[in-house]
C-alpha cells in the first residue's frame, strides 16, 4: 500500500509541474495597453474550442483570455452542472497554456452563476446586468466586486449596450456609454475593467460596427481602468489602431468563431467517403476528425484576430 501511495503522489507531483498559474486578469490588461496591444477573449464552448484558442495563442506567443459565456448557453443546461463541466475543462487548458492567460466566466445573467464560477477556479468573472437602470446595474456590480476581489478574482463590467446585431438577443437597440457615467460607474463599484460601447455591435458578421472615436478618447481620459471592446467580430480592421492608441486592452470574440468553426465542420461532412470510418470520423484527433478539422479552421480564424490586435 505504501509503495502505492508513494508512485501516486509522484504521479500527482509531476502532473501538477506541468500545470503554470494563471495570470492575473488585471496584470494581463496592465501589459497590453504598456504594449501598445489588446489581448484577445475567445469565447470557447467545448474542449475542441478551448484547445483552438489555446494553441493559436502558443503559436503567435500570444498573451490570450480562455473563457465561457452565458449568454448564448441553454439556461437549463448551464444551470444543471454545464457551468462546472465547462470551466473544468477551461481551467486546465488555461493553466497548461504556455503563454500568459487568464480565464474569464463572461456575461452571466446571475450572482450565483458569478459563485459558481469563482468555485469553479476562473479568476476573472462578469456580470451582464446592463439592462437594468443604472442604480440596480451598479449595487449588484458592486456586489459581485465584494465577493470576488477577496479572493483574488478580477471584475469586468460594461456599461452602455451594444445593439444586436443578428436578433439572437432580442433586437436590442443599445446606447452609447457615457464619459461621466462610466467614471461615476467605476468610482462606485471599483471593478477592474470596463467594458464600452463606442459603435461596437454584438453578433454582427455582415459588414461592419461603426466607431466613435472621440467617444472613445472622452471614455479613455474619464477612467483609469483599461477599456474593453465586446462585439470584436464586426469591429472594423481599419479602426485598429486608433482604438489601440486610445487604451483599448481587450477585445472579445464569439460569433466570427463559430461561424469559422461551423465552416470547417460542414467542409470535412461534404468531403465524407462513401464508406465512413465512424471511430476516425467522429473524437478520434486523427485526420478525418470532423472536429478536428473545424478546430483547424477556428485555430486560423483566431490566429488572424490575434494577429491584428497585436501589431508587431
């Protein structure tokens, strides 16, 4: 028995060397806008996803954000266990990264989703509570401040909302964030990052966002913690650098994703043989793997955002 517990924790001990800390999220935003960068969330929703994000960041020798939303999750699902199942996954991929990376649960609709994931070992969280009038947004961001900066869990909030761009969230309209607002916002609620609304728009992958570059440069001398742009699929290329001039340190990517992911996906179903090998087709990691193969092409679609965020 002794000789058994001794080869386990030797086990234990070199699986546990392999694993790198997570850097703090605000330690990260802190080096890119020094940098004169943005550093990429990539949302993620299965271990294929977090892998692509993760393995486009060590090929670029890319600080990256590895996360999950929940916005676009199934409530029922997301509640029973999904949370924890995701993050399982997220945070060992997160910590086994070899470049900088924190880990984000982003845009849940509950405090206790944001306990959830403080338990379940992201150190960074966000609340979506924009919809509500400013006075309640503030109290529970402020709350999700109280409980998590304790143990040593970061803060992002957004205030302002971006319009939908595809109806998927309700045909919201959205309204720009407000200078004198969000420095009041900050002072009040202490978080870490701020989250704005300068033209950026949610879901849009036909065309793109507007930007209001003075609004943004109004935003940039009216707080002090580093911006963050969600909505970065339709953000426009040529609007890079003035938002990058002007302190923008994260930028957030869902849909321009999984459109990539989806893409791949139906590619290598259309390229099939007559004849299927099912066990190489379908979790094998070989080649032929469908998932592989549409992790190949989200890994390329992430590698070019990351790419043009971090100019060399």
């Amino acid at each position: 028995m002794r000789e058994t517990k001794v080869a386990t924790a030797g086990i234990t001990s070199h699986v546990l060397r392999d694993l790198t800390m997570l850097i703090p999220f605000p330690q990260l935003l802190a080096d890119a806008r020094a940098g004169g960068y943005a550093v990429g969330y990539f949302e993620a929703w299965d271990l294929y996803s977090l892998e692509a994000v993760a393995e486009a960041a060590e090929a670029e020798s890319a600080p990256v954000i590895l996360g999950i939303g929940g916005v676009m999750m199934d409530p029922s699902w997301f509640d029973d266990g999904g949370l924890e199942r995701l993050a399982a996954a997220g945070l060992v991929t997160a910590q086994m990264a070899r470049v900088p990376t924190a880990f984000i649960l982003n845009e849940v609709a509950t405090f206790g989703q944001i306990m959830r994931g403080i338990r379940a070992g992201f150190n960074a969280v966000m609340l979506d509570s924009t919809a509500l009038p400013y006075a309640e947004h503030a109290r529970l961001t402020r709350q999700v401040v109280e409980a998590a900066h304790p143990v040593g869990v970061a803060v992002e909030a957004e205030l302002g909302a971006l319009p939908d761009g595809s109806g998927e969230l309700g045909g919201e309209v959205g309204h720009m964030t407000d200078p004198d607002e969000a420095a009041r916002f900050v002072a009040e609620t202490g978080v870490d990052a701020l989250a704005v609304s300068v033209g950026n728009i949610h879901i849009l992958l036909d065309g793109q966002s507007p930007f209001d570059r003075p609004r943004l440069a109004a935003l940039r001398q009216a707080v002090s913690v580093p911006l963050v742009l969600h909505g970065g699929s339709g953000f426009p290329d040529a609007a890079i650098p003035d938002a990058l001039a002007l302190g923008v340190a994260k930028v957030n990517f869902g849909s321009a994703l999984k459109r990539a992911f989806l893409a791949g996906l139906v590619e290598g179903v259309d390229e099939l043989p007559e004849r299927v090998s099912y066990h190489q087709a379908v979790g094998s990691r070989k080649p032929g793997d469908l998932m592989q193969q549409a992790k190949d092409c989200l890994r390329a679609e992430i590698t070019r955002r990351i790419r043009l965020w971090r100019p060399r």
